[in-house]
C-alpha cells in the first residue's frame, strides 16, 4: 500500500493494527500506605478498604519477593487478578489488617517442610516417598521429577507433588543415601 511518499507493507499494516492502545496511567503502580488501608473478611472472604478511596470486594495477598525479602513487598491483586496496590512494610498495619495478611500468605504458601524421610521409592519415573514434615506425616507421589524439582540453594529445593502439592527440602544432605541420590539424579 502507498500512502503519499511511504510505502507500507501490508504485514506492517497488520503488525500496527493488532497492538493495543493502552493508557501509561493504566501502568500507575498504587503503593499502599499502610496506615491508610484497613484489611477484613466479610463472610469469610478478604477485603480492602483504602481510606477516602475506594474498597476491594475480594482480594489476594501475593509476595513479591517470597523468597528473598518473604517480609516486605507484598502486592494485593483483586477478583480478577489484577493489581490493586503494593504494601512495602506489611508489620506497619494495624492488628486485624495484619491477622487477615497472614492468613492470607499461609494459604498461598502453605508448603510443609520435610524434617526426614521414612521411606521412598521409584517405580517407572513415578516416586513415592513417605515423609516427615513439620506438619505430620505425608505421603508425596512425583512424575517427571526434572520437571516437578525447583532448586532454590545448593543444598535446598521444593518439590511438587501429582496434585501440585509443595514440599520443601530445607537440606538435601541431611537426607538418608537413597533420598539424596533420586534428587541429585535429577537436578
């Protein structure tokens, strides 16, 4: 197609017309201030109210950083995922706000830590281990363990199970000869 003086393809033509228009404000980040927001539940479910602002019907509490900085950054998303807002210091909030975070956060990262390994073995990529965790005692069944291992330190890693179940391996040399030996296979 040839517009004045410029020529353009037609595949520019329809590179230019499937990008979105979206407004920069709509890329605003809200950074909460916590003396400002009030947390609750209302029939059991989390809401936020932002002082002279507006309210969250449903909201989700969600770490930033959940492994390196698991205490600060914590953004809350609403009912339909999106951002509401980011809290950079969770412990400023007054005692029922912070009741209603906490309980949030151990929902989203419920994740039991292995304290030892009863038993496990391996049947055709399937493996089924009994363990301890600080939890009690749990049976993790895990395919495709390349897939279902995260490696989060050298000698730490998270294991999920067939109903995407989290478990964590605080030390992996801690665990009996076998144990360590099916990880290290398949780091």
């Amino acid at each position: 197609m040839v517009s004045g003086n410029l020529t353009v393809s037609p595949a520019a033509e329809v590179a230019e017309a499937t990008i979105p228009q979206t407004d920069p404000a709509s890329f605003e980040l809200r950074v909460f201030d916590p003396r400002k927001i009030r947390l609750f539940r209302n029939a059991g479910v989390p809401r936020l109210t932002l002082q002279d602002d507006r309210s969250w019907i449903k909201i989700s509490v969600a770490r930033a950083f959940p492994l390196s900085d698991p205490d600060h950054y914590l953004g809350f998303l609403d009912a339909n995922g999106k951002d509401a807002g980011l809290l950079i210091d969770p412990s400023q909030l007054d005692a029922e706000s912070l009741k209603v975070v906490h309980e949030e956060l151990e929902k989203r990262y419920f994740v039991p830590v292995v304290e030892r390994v009863l038993s496990v073995k391996e049947e055709f990529g399937t493996i089924y281990w009994v363990v301890e965790t600080d939890r009690g005692e749990k049976e993790i069944i895990a395919r495709n363990l390349r897939d279902n291992l995260m490696e989060l330190a050298s000698s730490r890693v998270i294991i999920t199970d067939v109903d995407g179940n989290r478990f964590e391996f605080p030390d992996i040399n801690k665990l009996d000869n076998k144990s360590q030996g099916i990880i290290m296979r398949n780091l």
